[in-house]
C-alpha cells in the first residue's frame, strides 16, 4: 500500500515535471514572422527585439511586450476644413503611406504611433495648404504632396516611423467657388476659341496674299515673255522688210542699167512729175515754178538727165 502511494505520487511529480518542462519549452521558443518584430521585456524592462526566425526568451522572466508589423501601412487621413493662402475654404482628405522602421521607438516613442501619424497628416496638410493660393492647389498636387511628405518625416523620426507618400484625395471647394471656376473655364475656352480662329483668318489672309503676290508675279514675267516675244517679231520683221526693200533696191538698180530700164525709169519720172504738178495745182490757185521749167519737156528732160545720172553711178 506504502508502495503504490509512493510509485504514485512519484508518477504525479514527474507528470507535474514534465508538463512544466513543455510549458517551459513553449513559452521559451518563440517564431517570429518576416516583416515583423517582437519587443522583449525583463521585469517590466526593455531587453531586446527579436527578429524574423527562431528565438529563445527566458521562461516567466522575459515576455513580449509589443508585436510591431514592418510592413507598410495605409492609413485614410479624415476630410477636414483648410483654408488656403487666398482666404478660400477647402474640405481635404487624404491617404497615408508609412511604415515601422525602429520598433523600439514605435512602441515606446509614442503611445499609438498610428493615430499620432495621422493626426500629424491632417496638421501638416493643414499648414502646407494654408502657403498657397486656391489654383495652385490643383496645378502643384504633386509638389503639395512632397512637401507635406517631407514634413511628416520630419517630426515623424523620434516615433521611428518613415512616411512613404500622402496623396490628396478630394479637395471640395465651396459651390460658389466652382461656378467661379467653371465661368472661368469657359472663358477661358472661348479665348482659345477665338484664338484659334483668328490664327486661321491670319494664316488664310497670308496664303491669300501670297497668292495674289505669286499671281502678279506671273503676270508679269508673262507679260514680260509676250513683250519679247513681240519685240522679237517686230525685229524680225524689220529685218526681212529691209532686206526686202535691199532686194527691191537692187533688182531696180539692175533693171535701170540697161536701155530699157533707163526708159521705163524716164516714163516713171515723168508720170510722177506730171502728177505732182497735178496737186500743186490742185491745192493751191497759185503755182511757182522756176524758169525754164514750165515747159512739160523740159521737166520730163530734167528727170531722164537725173535717171542718166543714176544709171551710170549705178554702172
């Protein structure tokens, strides 16, 4: 009977034993996941952080304090009221973009480092809006961003938080603002408008000149062609003229050399003489003539004396 109790209280310590030993064991090994951090406290003190993988802590001595992600994180900034540098109210939200890069400070920096974060978001947004003027807010989005990133990094490193980016989301300005904008926006397309048109009226007044300067100009060297040309003609036909009456000139001084041809030359004077004498008569009641030459004979005899004359020179 003393034996059994004995073998039974023995089999009751090592089972006590043994169930201590695995619950040593559990509690000492610890897996850390990747992208996260375990933050170890001794006694309520901080001790160590550990990493991603296997790990061992003293049982009922050390314990996690704090389980931090290093993930990045997204976190939605709340809408709220800005007032911009040129007295204009603005309804702005946002979304945030950060992650733990110091665990130890994320944990015991700040009691919560998202809320902290965030509302650092809405302040710094705040302030950064309040530089500028309404139009610039929607020109210079992505300036507005850095800046207030740059801000938040800032103040954000005593809580070992890096801010990635903040992006605007909406910016509401007020109704009569946007029925300013759209007015705006529609004259500023009727300036573009008119603008363009009279670009074209421009340019086609320019192509129409440029087309009457081209016309002119052709008609001018056109007129110019026809000019020569023409002048051409009539040189030409001075040309074959003289050389027609040089042909006539010479057949007649060929004709007149011979006794015939001082005979058909007489007759011609004296026909032409006889004519002239006609006219004068003719056109006036009084006719002078010199002396010795009233007789017909004697200016008939006049003009052979002259053909004679002629057609010997030409002899």
């Amino acid at each position: 009977m003393t034996i059994n109790l004995l073998l039974d209280y023995l089999f009751s310590v090592q089972t006590l034993l043994l169930v201590l030993v695995l619950v040593g064991l559990k509690t000492s090994v610890k897996f850390v996941p990747q992208n996260r951090a375990y933050l170890v406290e001794r006694f309520g003190k901080y001790t160590r952080t550990l990493e991603a993988g296997i790990n061992f802590i003293i049982p009922f001595i050390d314990r996690v304090a704090a389980d931090r992600s290093l993930k990045e994180q997204a976190g939605d900034v709340p809408e709220q009221s800005v007032i911009t540098k040129d007295n204009i109210t603005l309804l702005v939200d946002g979304v945030l973009y950060f992650k733990v890069v110091e665990p130890f400070k994320a944990t015991y920096g700040v009691e919560d480092y998202v809320f902290a974060v965030t509302q650092l978001a809405q302040t710094t947004m705040r302030s950064e809006l309040g530089r500028i003027e309404l139009d610039k807010t929607f020109e210079e989005r992505d300036a507005l961003n850095a800046s207030i990133v740059a801000s938040l990094n800032e103040a954000a490193t005593p809580w070992g938080v890096q801010v990635l980016r903040y992006e605007l989301k909406d910016i509401k300005p007020p109704a009569t603002v946007l029925d300013a904008m759209e007015q705006q926006m529609r004259a500023e397309r009727v300036k573009r408008a008119q603008i363009l048109e009279s670009q074209g009226d421009k340019e086609a007044a320019i192509n129409r000149a440029e087309g009457d300067k081209q016309a002119r100009v052709l008609a001018a060297e056109a007129e110019k062609q026809e000019q020569i040309l023409k002048a051409d003609g009539e040189a030409q036909a001075i040309i074959r003229v003289a050389d027609a009456e040089s042909q006539a000139l010479e057949s007649i001084g060929k004709a007149a050399s011979s006794e015939d041809g001082q005979r058909a030359v007489q007759f011609d004077l004296a026909k032409g003489a006889i004519s002239a004498k006609e006219k004068i008569a003719k056109e006036s009641s009084v006719v002078l003539l010199p002396d010795g030459s009233t007789d017909i004979g004697n200016v008939v005899a006049q003009a052979m004396t002259i053909a004679k004359r002629f057609g010997n020179e030409a002899g």
